[in-house]
C-alpha cells in the first residue's frame, strides 16, 4: 500500500483549522493579489518570501499554500503568517477572506439566515480584537456586532481608544513586531463598526480609526514593511481626518507622511513638512514645534544655509514655550501632547547633523540623551544618530562603541528606524573597518540584518 503523502510542514502551521467553507472558494483573498499585480500564486508565495524578510519572520509558502488560502477552506493563519499577510496586503484578515476558528463556529442566532456577502461583512475581523477591551469592553463589542445597525455605544468607542493606547505604549518596548496584530484588529473593528453605526457615533468611530490608521502606517514603517503598505494607511488616516473634518489630525498624518520619507527624497519632505506646518489649519504649540523641526530637517537636506536652518528651529522653540503643560504620551490624546523640549533639542541635532555640523550635533544629542526620559525605541534611534555623528565627526571608534549601545536597544525588538540609522554609520565607517571597535560593530549589525 502507498504510504499516505503527509501535509506539507508550512501548510499545517499556517492553515490551523478547517472548519470554514466559503461558498465560491475565497474571491477575496484573489482579488486582492490581482489588485497588487500578483497575476500568479507564485508571485504571491514570492511576495511572501519578501516581506516575511524584511518582517524577519522565519518560513515560506509554496503554491499549494496559496491555493488553500485561495480555496473555500482558507484556514486561519498562524500568528507570524498574519503578520506577513498584513504586510503584504494593508488588510485586516477578514477582508481577505479569513474568518477565526471560534468565530465561524459561534454566530449569533440571528446572523445565520443572512445572505453569504452581509454574513461575511459580521466575520471581517473583528472579534480578534475583543481580548484588547477587557470583558465590559468585549461584551459592548459582541452586542454591537448583533445590532450593528442600531449601533449608538459610545462607551464602547472609549474602549477602542484605550486599547490603541495599550498598544502604543507596548511598541515603544517591545517594538512593531509585537504591537501589528493589535493595531490591526483595532482598525478592522472600526472600519466594521463605522458602517452602520449611528450618525452620532461614527464621528467618533472614524475618528478613532485615524490614529488607529496612522499609528499602523508608523509600525508598518518600522518594520521594514514596502512603502506603499505605509502609503496606504497613510491616505486612510488622511481620509477619516477630512471627513471628519479634523484638519489638525489631517495635517499632523503630513507631518508623519514627511518623517516617513526617505533622506533622499528631500524635497518631498520639505513640501510635506511646509505644509504640515503652514497649511490651513491649527496645529497644537506641541504639533507646531515638531512640524516646524522636520522642516528644518529637510531644508538642511535640501542644501539650505545652516542660518535658515537655524531660524526655522528657533520658530519651532518659539512654537514650543507657547504650549502648557505636557502630558503623558497618547495615540488618541492631544496631538503630540507628550512633546517635550528634549525631544525637540535631540531632533534638532539631527537637523544639524544633517547641516554638516556633525559636533553640534554631537554635543546636543550627549547632552539631552542624558538629561531626557524617552522610551527604549526612541533612546535607540537617537543613540543610532548619535552614532552617526560621531562618525562625521571623525571619532570611528567612539562611534562604533555608541553605535553598540544602539544596537544593544534596537535589536530585540526589531526597531527598524534605528537600525537602519547603525547601517548608515556601518557605511560611513567603511573606511576604519580594521579598527577592532568598528569591526565589532559591523559584525554585529550584519548579524542581526541577517
């Protein structure tokens, strides 16, 4: 007797349970690759491979994966599949298709004689985010998918905001790895929500889901994620902030549409940071300084006089001392209400380092990397800048020794700007690569590359 063919390994671990049939196989799941100019299920298994790369999530797929996903039986992810899915798409789960095991087999009574289309819209996933509410948080939740159309809880909007909140603050430790899945299933309930809630509450809702869309524009960003997966959210933030008719939020996603642009696209983020800073709306003091700062940046990029760097920093201080106090850091609070003048003086020095003067820079960033309290993501990335500066400013081994401490922070949890901050330092200590410091250095940021 042939021996049974066992189920490939990446296929068992991805599609953990079979219990889902989709009448007409997983048209979402299709359209979305085609929509993405993967004409094959090779060029998605290609894709896979790529971004669970850049993701440094271990596994690939082969064809066979794809047509299971593609099929009426998809499966439900593993938790690393769902990261990389998310990353290659810009999509909740349940808008390509995928439904939660204890989803499918607990409908609510009353959903089960709805047509397949309305049935699926209940299952986009929503209910994967119910364990960031809390149980008061996780019932609202069951009960506004039940009578979505009659939906008028804002209690339940407040929940959202906290659980976003949770979210943030655990990417500033544990970095974007960790906090996607959460920020995604946080967006697909509002974008499930929003649908049929009352009037009075989709404002709310919507206007949650533009910081939930651009802080998962930030981790996507931070995790190495393609541009236009950033792009994506990005426009989705802008779009709710204008709805909404939040013209401070709509330009506060400019001013992070320019820190996400490249270096080398300058003046793209001057024309993003001027208008963040100067367009037709009121930026909070605290969101008006750092507007202000990345377009010094970018001027500096763009080959301006360091004196008109300078005065736009002036304006950005001058932006500053107009707000009162600060407050602890919010994904949903106050815009840049946890902005504060040490922030502002790191960042300046990265306007100088970018200016041509490196030990300006390097004098700020020593000064206020000791007096400053930032979190483990942003001690690292302005330690990496440290370290650049260093380097330019022609101390190799003092910047490889900073550049380790970068290193040491960034690391585990995959802190992306920062690490790629240590890989523009690697390239400017090419030079001094015998140095037995900066050799250290090097070895140790092509390993964790790697």
């Amino acid at each position: 007797m042939a021996r049974k063919r066992s189920k490939p390994r990446e296929a068992r671990a991805i599609s953990s349970w079979d219990g889902w049939q989709q009448p007409g196989g997983n048209p979402a799941f299709r359209a979305a690759r085609l929509e993405r100019g993967w004409h094959s299920q090779a060029d998605v298994a290609a894709a896979y491979a790529a971004h669970a790369a850049a993701l440094g999530t271990p596994g690939d797929i082969d064809v066979r994966q794809v047509r299971r996903w593609e099929s009426a039986k998809p499966g439900w992810p593993n938790t690393e599949a769902r990261r990389v899915l998310g990353a290659m798409f810009g999509l909740s789960l349940g808008q390509l298709g995928f439904v939660p095991p204890h989803r499918a087999r607990a409908l609510p009574s009353d959903l089960t004689g709805e047509e397949p289309v309305r049935r699926r819209s209940f299952l986009q996933g929503v209910l994967g985010a119910a364990s960031l509410l809390g149980p008061v948080g996780e019932d609202r939740l069951t009960a506004a998918l039940v009578q979505a159309r009659r939906y008028s809880d804002h209690a339940l909007v407040g929940h959202l905001r906290a659980a976003l909140d949770a979210t943030a603050r655990a990417d500033g430790s544990t970095g974007p790895r960790q906090a996607l899945p959460a920020a995604m299933e946080i967006l697909a309930v509002v974008e499930h929500l929003a649908r049929d809630a009352s009037p009075s509450v989709r404002g709310e809702l919507l206007g949650v889901g533009a910081r939930a869309a651009e802080f998962t524009a930030w981790l996507h960003r931070d995790a190495g994620a393609p541009v236009h997966v950033t792009v994506f959210f990005h426009d989705r933030a802008v779009e709710w902030a204008t709805v909404t008719g939040d013209g401070s939020m709509h330009a506060y996603v400019l001013l992070r549409k320019a820190q996400a642009t490249d270096r080398n696209d300058a003046a793209r983020m001057l024309d993003l940071s001027h208008a963040a800073a100067h367009g037709p709306w009121t930026l909070p003091p605290r969101a008006q300084a750092e507007a202000l700062q990345q377009e010094a940046r970018a001027l500096a990029l763009t080959g301006a006089p360091p004196d008109t760097v300078a005065r736009t920093l002036d304006r950005a201080h001058q932006a500053l001392e107009q707000a009162g106090e600060a407050e602890p850091a919010s994904c949903t609070g106050p815009l840049c209400a946890g902005y504060t003048r040490d922030r502002l003086m790191a960042q300046s020095a990265i306007s100088h380092r970018e200016a041509g003067q490196p030990s300006r820079a390097v004098e700020l960033l020593q000064q206020h990397l000791v007096d400053g309290a930032f979190a483990p993501r942003d001690r690292a990335f302005f330690t990496a800048h440290l370290s650049g500066a260093l380097a330019a400013a022609g101390e190799p081994d003092q910047a490889a020794a900073t550049g380790m401490s970068a290193l040491r922070l960034a690391a585990a949890p995959g802190f992306g700007q920062a690490l790629g901050e240590l890989r523009r330092t690697a390239a400017q200590l090419r030079p001094h690569a015998r140095r037995p410091a900066v050799r250290e250095l090097r070895q140790a940021l092509t390993a964790v590359t790697v």
